[in-house]
C-alpha cells in the first residue's frame, strides 16, 4: 500500500513538472541573469579590470559553446563563406565586445539593480529603430500598433526618470550588519548619469546587434555555430582592445576569488546554458514567454543589491523601473498579439486553399461524370 502510494505520489510530481517545465526554465533563467549583474559588480567592485572582465568571460564563452556547436550543427550543410564570416567579425565586434565592454565599464558607476532594470530598454528600441529602418511597419489601421508606440514612449520616459529621478530613499538597510566583505558604494549623480549614459549607448549597440542577427541567419543558418563564432571573434578583439590598453599583467590573474568566479559564471553559465534554455523555450512557448518574466530577475537584483551591497533604493528609481516594465508589457502584448493574428491568418489561408482544391476536385469529378454520360448516350 505504501509503495502504491508512494509510485502515485512520484507519478503526480512526475506530470507537474512536465507540464510546467518551461515556467521553471525561465524561472531559473530569470535567476541566472540576476546572478550575472551580481557577480560581475562584485568583481568589479573588487577592481577587477572590465576589459580583462571580457575577455576572460568571451573566451570562457567560445570555451563551452564550441563543443556543442561542433557535434549539434556537424551535419547542417550551410556553407561558411568569406563574406559571412566578415559580417560575424563585424557584428561581434560593436554588438558584442563594445557592447560589454561599455556595460563593464559602466558597473563602476551605477548598481546592479539600475544595470539589471535599464537591460528592458531593449525592446522599445529595438521596436523604433525596425520601424525607423522599415524592418518593421507601424500600422494604425488597429489598436497593436499605437500600444506598441505608446510602450516604446513610455519605456524610454521610465529610462529618463531612472537616469535623472532619485528621490526621496524609499529602502535604506543602512550599514549595520554587512554580511559581505564587498563595500557599501555611495553613487554621486553626476557618476550615476554617466554610467546610465554608457549604459543606454551598450544596450543602443545590442539593440543593433538583434536588428542584424535575423538577415545573418538567413545566409548562414547555423545559430549556435554563429554564436560561437562571434564569441571567438569577440575573445579576440577584446584581448587586443585590452592589450593595447591595459599595460599592468597583474590586472590578468585569476586567483581563487570572486573573480574567477564571475568570469566562469557569466562565460559558461549565462552564455552557455541560458543560450540553450532560451533556444527550448522560444521553441516552445515563442519568442515573447521569455521576456515575460524579466521582473524577477530585476526584483532577485534589487533585493541581493540591498543584502550584500547596502544598496540604497529611491522612489525615483522604483517609478523609473515601473515604467520601464509597463512599457515592456504593453510591447511583448503587441508582439504576441500580432504572432496570433499572423497564425490564425495563416491557418484561414491554408484552410481556404484546402476547400478552394476539394471544390475544385468535386467540380472537375463531376464534369467526368457528365462527359461519361455524354459519351455513354
């Protein structure tokens, strides 16, 4: 009897999780990206060099993603041409190695939290610059498209107000009780606006990088081999940029710390297993269930933020991030609605032309039915 049970017990758990296997995916995603900005303002916050930073964490990257790259597209027949791989170097170039070295460098200026919330400016860039570009059309013909400019307006207004809005503090843990050895950082403003600033032109550079991925992968549909290459490209450049710049080798150890850590995180956590779990759930569930769930990275932020750098928060910052995500939502809803509305074109489409041959079919039997007795009588 207790066996019985116990095997019924091990059978429900067993149909939760496979029915909600893709909600704990983004879940655990959501988390992961939390622990990215964490542990890279940690190192960061201990002095390690941002530009080091990349190129550690790039070629930890090309590291883990390789492998997989090699045996899962071994038998895709795209061929890689010397134009496309000039595309990927350019591509990984400003959308990736400029685009976190600015992000690194910007880390020194602001939280983990203001980096974390002004990530969701993304989407209504991305949404103006398809539609600036013609990539994109903005049709006022129904209610998607003015939702859709409306969020990308109020989007970039919670960005502003983030930037330049502080406030009255709102949570203030103080600095009793500091249970890290990471040191509690009082941001001025004029520090605070210019990492907001650098941050703005790294996710303008990113934002560039997504517009340019969709007509790479139609000449070179490899996506995972394609990744893997821009972040061997991107490993390279950042090391030369570094060189060039960074003339102290002391800045390049590794020893057994948090930044050893945090290069191993971000290189083969967030760019290698996040890419999979990304691929699998946009498979599964669209392009638009990921992004969904973006407040729970930011609000895992905010809190470690508050516990392990006494960060304080003001009510600024929290409408600023309010808007950013009203926004966010207000794009994604138009995003899923138009994916609907395509498939269900698609679908009457497909459906029409079925009927359109069956009639067509049932008419030319007929006309055989009437030529046979035609040629009968």
């Amino acid at each position: 009897m207790e066996e019985t049970n116990s095997n019924n017990h091990f059978q429900r758990c067993s149909k939760f999780l496979s029915r909600n296997n893709h909600y704990m995916a983004v879940v655990f995603m959501q988390i992961v990206y939390a622990g990215m900005s964490l542990f890279s303002k940690a190192a960061i916050t201990k002095g390690m060099n941002p530009y080091v930073f990349v190129v550690y964490r790039q070629a930890f990257a090309s590291a883990a993603l390789a492998p997989f790259a090699y045996y899962t597209e071994r038998s895709n027949p795209a061929k890689l041409t010397l134009p496309i791989l000039c595309k990927l170097f350019v591509s990984s170039l400003f959308g990736i190695t400029m685009c976190l070295i600015l992000y690194y460098v910007a880390l020194d200026y602001v939280s983990a939290t203001f980096a974390t919330a002004i990530n969701n400016i993304v989407p209504p860039l991305t949404f103006l610059l398809a539609v600036c570009t013609k990539m994109e059309k903005l049709s006022f013909k129904n209610k998607i498209g003015p939702v859709k400019l409306l969020g990308s307006i109020i989007g970039l207004s919670g960005a502003i107000i983030l930037t330049f809005v502080k406030g009255p503090t709102a949570i203030n843990p103080g600095n009793e009780g500091h249970i890290s050895d990471l040191p509690a950082r009082v941001y001025t403003h004029s520090d605070w606006v210019k990492g907001a600033l650098i941050l703005t032109l790294s996710n303008l550079l990113w934002t560039v990088w997504l517009l340019t991925q969709g007509p790479i992968s139609k000449q070179y549909p490899a996506k995972l081999r394609t990744t893997a290459l821009q972040c061997f490209f991107s490993s390279i450049q950042s090391a030369i940029w570094t060189v060039s710049y960074e003339r102290n080798n002391a800045s390049w150890r590794l020893g057994w710390n948090v930044n050893l850590v945090s290069v191993l995180y971000c290189g083969v956590v967030v760019t290698g297993i996040n890419y999979w779990l990304t691929v699998w759930v946009v498979a599964k569930k669209g392009p638009v269930f990921p992004n969904l769930f973006n407040p729970i990275s930011l609000m895992v932020t905010a809190a470690c933020s508050i516990i392990f750098f006494k960060e304080v928060l003001h009510w600024g910052s929290l409408c600023g991030m309010v808007l950013l995500m009203v926004g966010l939502y207000a794009i994604l809803w138009g995003k899923n609605t138009e994916a609907k509305m395509s498939k269900e074109q698609t679908t009457k489409t497909i459906e029409d032309e079925i009927k359109s041959n069956e009639q067509q079919k049932t008419a030319d039997a007929q006309g055989g039915v009437e030529l046979n007795n035609i040629s009968y009588k």
